[in-house]
C-alpha cells in the first residue's frame, strides 16, 4: 500500500513541476454564456439606437408636415376668398365706366352676399347683441348707462359687432349695457 501512495505522491510532484506544461482546462459555461450575454446586450443597444434615430425622423417629419399645414391651411377660404376680389376688382372697372348709382348699388349688394356667403360657408357668424341680454363671454361692455325703461345688463347699442368662428369668439361685441339706478340712490335723492 505505501507503493501505492508513493506512485500517487510521483503523479502530483510530476503534475506540479516547473516547465511542464498544464493541461488546457475546458471553457466553463458561464464564460460562454457572458459572451452571449454581451452579444445580446449589444444588440439590443444596436436595436435602441436605430429606434432613437427613428423616432428622430418621424419627429422632424411631422414638424415638417405640421409647418406645412398650418402654411396651406387657409388655400381653401383664399381660392373662395379670390372670387369675391375679382368681383370687386370688376365692380369698380364697371363703376368707373357708368354713373348709373342703382346699377352700382345693386353690383356692391351683390358681393357683399357674396363675400357673407363665403365666410358663413367657412363657420363665421355674426354676434347677436342689440336688445339682448349682456353675456360676458360673447359681449365687451364698453358703456353702462343707467335707466329705468329695461331690465339691467340689456345691450342697448352695439359699438362694434362680434364674430364667432365654429363656435368659438374670435371677437367680442362692443356695446352699451343698462344698469339700473341704486335705491339708496332714490332714497337720497327723496330726502333732498
């Protein structure tokens, strides 16, 4: 038995000695799979990268396409809008020709339908405001004048008329609105 732990003892002295070259130890797995880890990594910063450049793309794209827009998006009342200052481009060619009033009349009558046609057709509507009651968010009160002959906050004027497009104010009514006298006002004046 001691030649057997002798033999063995010459193996490892054998195995550990200077010069000798080591036996090539097999590649673990987890090496293996850190390569692969950081292949995947790389591709997935590949992958996000391109996502970042297009997105990129896409957002200047869409700036492009928005500027574009908000550029032509009037074409539409313009090429409506022509029609109306060619007919008055011809109504003042035919006024400067006749001297006919009743003629010229009827001709400046005729665009002004026209051009009211035009904006009404592109949602613009006009304001009601004399003799209705004062609404803040479509009338700008200019004037408050005190009478007894209506119901306060009555628009007994309009100054300037409002405009509403689609449904929205683009301009507020100017206008004159009732306000009546203070009692102790009445009061007041009684007792003088």
């Amino acid at each position: 038995m001691n030649r057997n732990k002798e033999e063995e003892e010459i193996k490892e002295t054998e195995e550990k000695m200077p010069g000798q070259e080591e036996p090539i130890p097999e590649i673990p797995k987890e090496i293996d799979e850190l390569e692969k880890t950081k292949k995947q990594l790389e591709d997935e910063k590949n992958r996000c990268l391109r996502l970042s450049a297009e997105f990129d793309n896409m957002r200047k794209r869409t700036q492009k396409e928005k500027e574009e827009f908000i550029k032509y998006a009037n074409e539409k009342l313009i090429l409506e809008l022509i029609d109306v200052w060619e007919s008055l481009e011809r109504g003042i060619e035919n006024a400067k020709k006749t001297d006919d009033i009743d003629t010229l009349v009827k001709g400046m009558e005729l665009i002004y339908k026209q051009f009211k046609t035009v904006l009404e057709k592109n949602g613009l509507v006009p304001i009601k405001a004399q003799g209705e009651k004062f609404d803040h968010y479509k009338h700008e009160a200019m004037i408050q004048t005190v009478t007894d002959e209506c119901e306060e906050d009555m628009i007994l004027e309009e100054f300037a008329r409002g405009y509403m497009l689609n449904n929205k104010v683009i301009r507020y009514s100017k206008v004159r609105v009732s306000k009546k006298k203070e009692q102790k006002e009445e009061k007041g004046n009684e007792v003088n």
